[in-house]
C-alpha cells in the first residue's frame, strides 16, 4: 500500500486534471486567479522551507523566480520556434522542460549567491538577498536579448490548471518529505540551535546551502509558470515588492508551518484581489499586516499547537 502522502500526491494530481478538463467552463478572472494561488504556494512553500526550517532569512525570493520565468519563457519562445513542433509537443513537451530548465538556472543561482554568503546571519544575510534580487533585476532591465527594459511579450499561454497545482503538489511533496527524511533532520536542527548543530558535527553550511539551492529549484519553476500565464514580463514584475509579499505569506502562515502557510498563500491571493484597485497602497496594507503580526501573533496566525515536525 502507498504511503499517505503519495496518495495525497496522487490525489491531488488527479483533482488537477479533472479542473484543467472542465477550466473551459469557468469564469476566465477566477481561473487566472485560480492558478495564482497554484503559484504562490509553490513560492511560500518553497520560502518557507529557507526562511521557516532553516531559520535563515532570505529577502531575494523574487530574483530566483525571475530567472526561472525569463529561462523558461525564453526555451518556449526561441527554442520553440526553431524545432518547429506540433502546439501539443510544445505544450505537453516543450513546456515542462522549459520549466526545469527555470529550475535549475535559478537553482545555479541559489547556489551561486548561497555559497559565498551563507556564513552570514539574520540582518547581513538579509541584506545579501536583497541585493542578489536588486542584481538580478537591473541585469534583467539593461539585457536586450530578453527585452531589456520593455519586458517580454509573446510568450506563449500553456500554464493551466494541471500544471500549476501539479507543480504546487510536487512541491509540497518535496519539501514535506525532505523534512522528514533522516537528512532532513538537520535542516531543523541548524534553525533550533546552529551552534549545537556544528557541535554535534553537522555542516550547517552545507545545510543552508542545499536550503537555498531547493527553495530557488521550485521559485524558479514558480516564475515560468507565472510567465506562461501573465503572457508577458518584466524585470519590474519582480522587485522587492514581491519579495516581501512572499515573505508576508511565510510569516502570516507561521514560520516552518507547512499547512499555515499554504493556507496563508491561498488567503492573501484571494483577499488582495479587490485590494488591486488602490495600487501601490496595498503594500502599505501589507507593511500594517507585519507591523500587527509582530506585535500580537508573532508566531503566525495559522499556527495549531502541534510539534512542528508533524505541522
């Protein structure tokens, strides 16, 4: 017999392609907003797992999710056009490799920030991502061959239904099951208690490392997804703006909650909705949001009184 959380997987997958079967059906608004919520849980868990497990903090989220939206918009786009495949190949072929191909750009980038500076603490390794996501944007705004400035169109519509929450549910998936694996162990013991953890002969380094090398993977995959279904980007789309609002998700959600916080995900999509027609004013909303959580609730509002191994 399976395990449960393989049937969940499959279960999970199967609901998926049932809704991407009748998505004809539904109103186009909710079904966009539909898959914006397969996204951000992708995103929030994926965070969580470096901001929440590893107790590290990561303010560049938004930069690894650009690089998996422009690499996969770019093998669609311009490898797409060259091999000149049927639209089923490139939707049911082309599409899923674009969005590994994201994967492991933006998990090189993981890598490649993570490495130098995850001897870093709190505010400096902050700081650090922070700067990576800026770094990533400007390079996005002045590099012609993605567009530059002017963002890039053209990108072809194959993100559905069956893909956003089968990549959600792999995630999840994932992330669940490397926490609760015997390595993954260690994530937890390097955010209680890093000192310790090396104490006991563990490479708390190594730990972060791979952290941050898995939560930019599925940020990355996040980003073509999201590319394929806005139909256009731009290096704008992916400033410290929606960096926060990620971190938003993982804090409102509990940190090293998994279900907190892809209940926190599916809340703040859905309720930022009708927040849209006030604009940048939203973000003071959200400023409000962490200013009330750390003095009431610092500890996330979805969080039950469970060990958090079994959360």
């Amino acid at each position: 017999m399976l395990p449960r959380s393989q049937i969940w997987l499959l279960a999970v997958l199967g609901a998926a392609a049932v809704m991407s079967a009748v998505s004809g059906r539904l109103n186009p608004y909710w079904l966009d907003v539909a898959m914006g919520v397969g996204i951000n849980i992708i995103l929030a868990v994926s965070l969580n797992l470096i901001n929440g497990f590893t107790g590290q903090f990561s303010l560049g989220h938004a930069g690894f999710m650009a690089v998996g939206a422009y690499t996969s918009a770019m093998v669609t786009t311009v490898l797409g056009s060259r091999l000149g495949l049927s639209p089923v190949l490139l939707r049911w072929g082309l599409f899923p490799v674009s969005l590994v191909a994201g994967g492991l750009l933006a998990g090189l980038a993981g890598l490649a920030v993570g490495a130098p500076s995850l001897r870093l603490k709190g505010d400096y390794l902050a700081i650090v991502t922070l700067g990576f996501g800026e770094i990533i944007k400007v390079i996005l705004q002045n590099l012609n061959a993605v567009g530059g400035a002017r963002g890039l169109s053209g990108i072809p519509s194959y993100t559905n239904l069956f893909w956003t929450f089968t990549v959600a549910a792999v995630t999840v998936y994932v992330v669940w099951g490397l926490l609760n694996s015997t390595y993954g162990r260690g994530f937890l013991a390097v955010a209680d208690d890093e000192v310790a953890a090396e104490a006991m002969g563990l490479n708390t380094t190594r730990y972060k490392i791979n952290a941050f090398v898995v939560g930019s993977f599925f940020a990355g995959a996040a980003g073509g997804l999201y590319a394929h279904l806005k139909g256009y980007i731009s290096p704008t789309g992916f400033d410290f703006n929606k960096s926060i609002e990620i971190v938003v998700m993982v804090i409102l959600g509990g940190m090293g909650r998994h279900l907190g916080v892809i209940v926190a995900a599916i809340l703040l999509t859905v309720v930022q909705e009708p927040l849209r027609k006030l604009g940048d004013w939203r973000m003071i909303l959200y400023a409000l949001l962490l200013i009330g959580l750390m003095l009431t609730r610092p500890q996330g509002l979805f969080v039950w009184p469970l060990k958090r191994r079994n959360a």
